[in-house]
C-alpha cells in the first residue's frame, strides 16, 4: 500500500519478457508470411528503429549515465513509439502499440527523490529495472530493424512487380 491506503498493484513480468513475447509473434508472423509488409510500414519500422536506437544507446553507454537521463532516455523511446502508432494502421501499429503498452511502468518513474505525497503515485526505478527497459528498447529496435528490412528483402530481384507501386 502507497503512503495514502491504495493498494500497490502486483508488478508484471519485465519489460523484456514482456516485449520479447510480443516480439517473436511479429517475426513468427514474418517468417510464416502472415505478415506482408507494405512500404511505408517498411520506411516507418525503420525511421521508429533509428529512433530506438538514438534515444536508447548500448547498454556501457546507457548505465554510464545519471538516472534523469536515462530515463529521459526512456521516454524519448515512448515517444518513438507514439509517433509511430499514430501514423499507421494494421499490424504495425497493433505492433507499437503493444510495445508502448510494455513500456508503460517507465511513465511510473521518476528521478527525483521527493516526498511520496507529492509525487503523484511515482516511483525511483531500480537500477535493474532502467537496464531492463533499455535491454526491451534495444531489442525492440533489432525487431522493426528486421520488419524494416522485410520488405526489401521479400520483393527484391523477386521478378515480381511492386503490388504498391
């Protein structure tokens, strides 16, 4: 119980677990051919992954920096993923969706230690708690760099005209 009487609700599995779960459901998709990935998804998993990559970098880099930055960090990964969500329909989005949605115990943290009844029900995350986060962004990023790279790969040199173009 927080320091007002509301039950603390029970923590999930990691952001990790949980994105992995996620994550080998769209490569199996990919590899099945249930998923056909149409350009502008292509151009937009790959313009989300570089922003996954450039918000959230290798993880030396990432634990050599203050808590307030790397979950700055974090955020901008959330952002990353809204901004996507929003300019797409289908399964692409229902993909970044349910990552943002595996990302929402980083929009409990905060960096600043204050007083509990002034810090609207946030939390300080745990050092393993930060690093798991980043482990599920820079994961995340290899996913949408491979749906990115899907399409290419499976109508390049293929003999087949672009069904998009």
């Amino acid at each position: 119980m927080d320091s007002y009487g509301t039950p603390t609700p029970r923590p999930l599995p990691g952001m990790d677990a949980r994105i992995e779960v996620l994550l080998l459901e769209a490569e199996a998709q990919l590899r099945q051919g249930a998923w056909e990935v149409g350009p502008s998804d292509a151009e937009l998993a790959r313009r989300t992954a570089d922003g996954l990559a450039e918000a959230v970098g290798p993880a030396a880099a990432q634990e050599a920096l203050p808590v307030i930055e790397r979950l700055e960090h974090l955020r901008e990964a959330l952002s990353c993923l809204a901004l996507g969500t929003a300019r797409t329909h289908g399964q692409l989005a229902w993909l970044l969706a349910q990552a943002s949605a595996s990302f929402v115990p980083v929009l409990r943290w905060r960096s600043l230690a204050v007083d509990v009844r002034h810090s609207f029900g946030t939390v300080l995350p745990t050092a393993a708690e930060l690093r798991d986060a980043e482990r599920a962004v820079r994961r995340l990023h290899g996913t949408l760099t491979l749906v990115g790279a899907s399409r290419v790969a499976g109508h390049a040199g293929s003999g087949e005209p672009d069904p998009v173009a």
